[in-house]
C-alpha cells in the first residue's frame, strides 16, 4: 500500500494540484491588474475565514508581538495580512508575465549606490530581507537590472509546481539555491564574486539558534551571520513595500560583520537583523506574513525552559 500510494497516488495528486494551480494562475492572467489583485485578496480572505483556527492562532501571534494595539485593529492587521497573500501571488503572476520595460516602470530601487557598487567591481553581498511585499517581484525585477544573484528558497514537495516556481523566479536569469543544506553551495557562489539573497524567516526547523523575536523565543536561521562572518562580506538589508502603484525596494546602509566567528556573533548578528524586521512590522503590520508562526518550536529553547523553570 505504501509503494502504491508512493509512486501512484501521490505523483497524480500532485498532478492535479499543479492543474489546478495552472487554472488558477490562467484566472489573475486573464484578468486586468485591478481585478486580478482584488480577486487574489478575495480568494485569501475568504481562506481566512474557513480557516478559523489558524486564523485565530495568528491573531495571538500578532496580539503578543503588538500588545498596544486592540482587539479591532488586531483582527484588521491579520485580515489585511490573509488578503496581502492574494495579493503577491496574483502580483507575480501577472509581473512574470509583464515585458520587462513594463516592469521596470512599476518597481523602483532606492538608495542603489553601495549595492551596484560591489555588482560592478564583482565584490558579493548578502541582501537580506523577508516575506513583505513582494519579495517575488523583487527578485525577478532586480535580475531584470542587471544584479546578478542566487536566491535561497525553499522547495515544494509536490515537483511540478516547484518546477514551474522556479521557472518564473529565473525569468531574467537568477538562480535559486535550495534550502536544504544550501551553506557550501552559497559559499561556492560568493566566492565567485556573485551576489546572494535571503529571505530570512523566523522559525527554521533545522536550527537550534534561538533569538527573542518580538520578545518571545524563536528558531532562528544562523545562514546569514554565518556566511557574512566566515567569509567577510556586508549584508545590505532590503526594505520591501508598496508605494503609489509601485514596488519599492529600499537597500539600507550595510551591516559589516564582526571580524572574529563566534557562537555570541552569529547570535548578535541575528539579533541585528531580526530588529530590522521588527521596526519593517511595526510600520506596515499587515504587510508582513504573519500566517507562518515564527514561534512554534518557541518551547524547544532551552533559555526558554530557564525561564519558565519556576512556574
């Protein structure tokens, strides 16, 4: 039984999975831009709804990150939240689909000097960011510039969505390193001279460096720190929003990593970059993905099992 649903029932529930996903996607392509962004906020919406549980655990989530703010405005950032993941997918769909002088049009880079700087005298850099709007369209508009990079990203379980993901993230040439077990294939591309990207996420299940993160403990993943501290090379965080019918993509002054590795620099270098994220949230809360819980294996840091030792 387990052979035929391996090799059987599993390959055609994925087939039918991308079918649908292909429908789907032929629905925001054959859409105008404002409907198509509406419908993707509907469909997610309405997700929020059926999925009540899940709903209501974000909405704690973003109660304990953010406790100024009231009940009303907590369920206003989790539903703006939902809606924002309709969004970003119809907003790739349909920016993939784009000519690349339209797309230029409608993104915009901001505070460029350092980072096309080190592109032209063929020095790498880490640029570090996360899941706001829209880290897909920034990585494909930025290849379309002429920045060079690979990003990290994690694979899909089901081959042939992940196969066609990865075909609209490397429209103008990027290439996507995977997230399992990515350290040497990174490192082999920096030392290239080339440029990486990181959408860091709180909650790395393989990771046993845990960081506060809106005050409370989370799995965080040491990549970064450990890449730029090993290696000696800046990490430019990347501010991702949307502003006037555009996308902007805002590179802040580099974090230039502590000469000497330790456990306590990674750990600081984290918590760095974790602040960045923190200050990003706390001006557009519902722009962020908080549908991801950064900490479920909050209970698994032993600094948090010292803490609660007492009751």
């Amino acid at each position: 039984m387990k052979f035929l649903r391996r090799k059987i029932i599993k390959p055609i529930s994925f087939l039918f999975s991308f079918l649908g996903l292909q429908t789907m996607k032929a629905v925001f392509i054959v859409l105008p831009w404002d409907a198509s962004i509406k419908f993707g906020m509907f469909c997610t919406g309405l997700a929020a709804k059926l999925m009540k549980k899940r709903f209501r655990n974000n909405m704690q989530s973003i109660a304990r990150a953010l406790p100024e703010k009231s009940e009303k405005e907590v369920y206003e950032i989790c539903m703006g939240s939902w809606r924002n993941m309709g969004a970003v997918a119809a907003e790739f769909i349909k920016c993939a689909r784009m000519s690349k002088e339209k797309l230029l049009q409608i993104t915009e880079l901001r505070n460029t000097a350092f980072v096309y700087e080190r592109v032209k005298n063929n020095s790498p850099m880490i640029i570090h960011s996360g899941h706001f709007p829209n880290w897909e369209v920034f990585n494909i508009a930025s290849d379309a510039r002429g920045l060079e990079k690979a990003v990290v990203a994690q694979g899909l379980k089901n081959p042939f969505i992940d196969k066609e993901l990865e075909r609209m993230r490397g429209l103008y040439g990027g290439r996507i390193i995977n997230t399992d077990n990515p350290f040497f294939a990174c490192v082999k591309w920096l030392k290239s001279g080339k440029s990486l990207a990181i959408l860091s996420d709180q909650n790395a299940y393989k990771s046993e460096v845990y960081r506060k993160f809106f005050g409370r403990w989370c799995a965080c993943s040491p990549l970064t720190p450990l890449l730029s501290i090993k290696l000696q090379i800046p990490v430019v965080p990347a501010k991702l929003y949307r502003e006037n019918g555009k996308f902007i993509v805002e590179f802040l002054d580099p974090v230039i990593p502590p000469l000497q590795y330790s456990q306590e620099t990674v750990e600081n270098m984290v918590d760095v970059l974790n602040k960045y994220y923190e200050g990003w949230i706390r001006e557009r809360p519902a722009d962020w993905l908080w549908a991801h819980n950064r900490w479920k294996r909050e209970k698994n840091a032993p600094q948090y099992e010292a803490e609660h030792a007492n009751g």
